[in-house]
C-alpha cells in the first residue's frame, strides 16, 4: 500500500470511529488554524484560545506575524510552553506564506 492509499484509509477509519468531532481551537483564517496547532503541541486547546487573542490583537495578519521579532512573538506565546521553538516555527512559517 502506498503512502497516499494508507493515508486515505486511516482517515476514513478515524472519520468511522470519531464521527462527530470538531477542532476545538479557535480560528476564522486558514493561517491562524496553522499557528493554534504549531501552539497546541504540549498545550491544551483552551489555553492556545486565550494565547492567539493577545498574539493577533499585536500582530492581527500574515504580514506582521511575518515582519516581528521573534522576541516578541515568543513574549506571549511562552504560556503554551516551548515558546522559543514555537515562535521561531510561526515566525518561519508566516515568512513562507508571505513570500
């Protein structure tokens, strides 16, 4: 079996024995769904909620998040723990999205 054909059946296998779930982190972008899962790794989703409010109210788009100092990202997203790899992952992962 292939990589793409056993990636596709673990899938419907997950979808069989989880069917009703949602993605509890909150999101209305597509990018800020990439930064609360890179927050969620040793994070619960309800603190990674909390975190991203104060990380877009500073840096509301994929251009500052791109622009900042990783310092400053990692200022407010020590809380999710990991915070010097976590931001320098955003930080890295914005700069590929904007360019």
């Amino acid at each position: 079996m292939r990589k793409k054909e056993l990636a596709l059946k673990v899938i419907e296998l997950l979808k069989e024995e989880y069917p009703n779930t949602e993605c509890t982190l909150d999101y209305d972008h597509v990018w800020k769904l990439l930064v609360g899962v890179r927050l969620a790794a040793q994070c619960t989703d309800a603190r990674v909620n909390v975190v991203v409010q104060e990380l877009y109210k500073e840096f509301p788009d994929v251009d500052a998040l791109a622009s900042a100092d990783v310092a400053d990202i990692e200022r407010i997203v020590r809380p999710c723990g990991l915070g010097a790899s976590k931001a320098r992952d955003i930080s890295g992962c914005m700069k590929i999205l904007r360019d």
